[in-house]
C-alpha cells in the first residue's frame, strides 16, 4: 500500500457515514471506502483514480470502539488529586531557575556562536568572576578527564 491515505468522514460511494458499525477500508492507492461497498465493486478499481486492486490490497483502519459523544461527561477518580499540592505547583513564586551550571553551559555557547549576551547574563558573569577566587575542593582525576576529553573527540564536538 502506498504510504497516501486520504482520510474522509464518509464512503465516497455510498455516502454513509464511517463509524464503528461502517469501517474505514483503506486500498492500494489510499482512497478509503466502507467494505460493503468494495465487496460490490466489480471490476476491483478505484472508483476515485481508476487504479486496480485487490483482495490483500484491502485494509481495515478502524474506528475500532465508539466515540463519546460530546454530552458525555468522561469518567474521572478525583480521589488522588491533593488541591493543596496542585496549589502549590500552580503558584507564581515557584517558576524555574537555571543552576549555575546551565548558566555557564548557556554563555559558552553564546560566546561560540557569537551571540550577544543579555543583562542577566552579563551579571551572572561577574558575579561568577568574583567567586572565581575560591578554590574548588574537587577536580577531575586524569582518567575522568582522559575519558571525557576522548568522548567529546569522538563527538567531534571539540576543536
């Protein structure tokens, strides 16, 4: 079946809807029809393009389960939901920050690619520089360094 499938809400021959007791059937060339209606096409052509089909070119694409209608109410178990908790989620003060290792992440690749920075940016910046006069109380052994360095040169993504 060719990988063009037109999609109609009713059959193009006998113009009855699609639903679960009428099924979409799908042919060879993607125009889709209602089987009863394939079953009675005699010779096996599309009625739309003219183009020939057969039997194993014939594919049911649903609806497999009736749809709710749009008066129903779904169903839901509210007993797990905390209001408390949705509050507090939803709330203003608790917005996303980046760590300061996205920060920096963030300014090296505006500096590669030559990209202005903005205010925040700039005052992250030296804010950073200040702090840069304590010294780190951890460093990277040879070997984590040797294997990170070897899976950024095969990622090609160092000079």
């Amino acid at each position: 079946m060719s990988g063009l499938l037109y999609i109609e809400e009713t059959c193009t021959v006998c113009a009855e809807d699609f639903g679960v007791e009428r099924k979409i059937h799908s042919i060879a060339c993607g125009h889709v029809f209602c089987r009863e209606c394939l079953d009675n096409l005699e010779p096996r052509v599309c009625p739309v393009c003219r183009e020939m089909y057969g039997e194993a070119d014939i594919e049911c694409i649903g609806p497999w389960e009736e749809e709710p209608s749009a008066t129903e109410e779904p169903e839901h178990d509210d007993g797990g939901w905390d209001p408390a908790a949705l509050d507090r989620i939803h709330e203003e003060e608790h917005t996303w920050m980046p760590s300061d290792a996205d920060r920096e992440a963030d300014l090296k690749a505006r500096n590669e690619l030559g990209l202005p920075r903005d205010q925040d940016e700039e005052r992250w910046e030296q804010q950073d520089a200040s702090q840069d006069d304590r010294k780190l109380d951890w460093a990277l052994s040879d070997s984590e360094y040797a294997e990170d360095s070897a899976a950024w040169d095969e990622l090609g993504l160092r000079a």
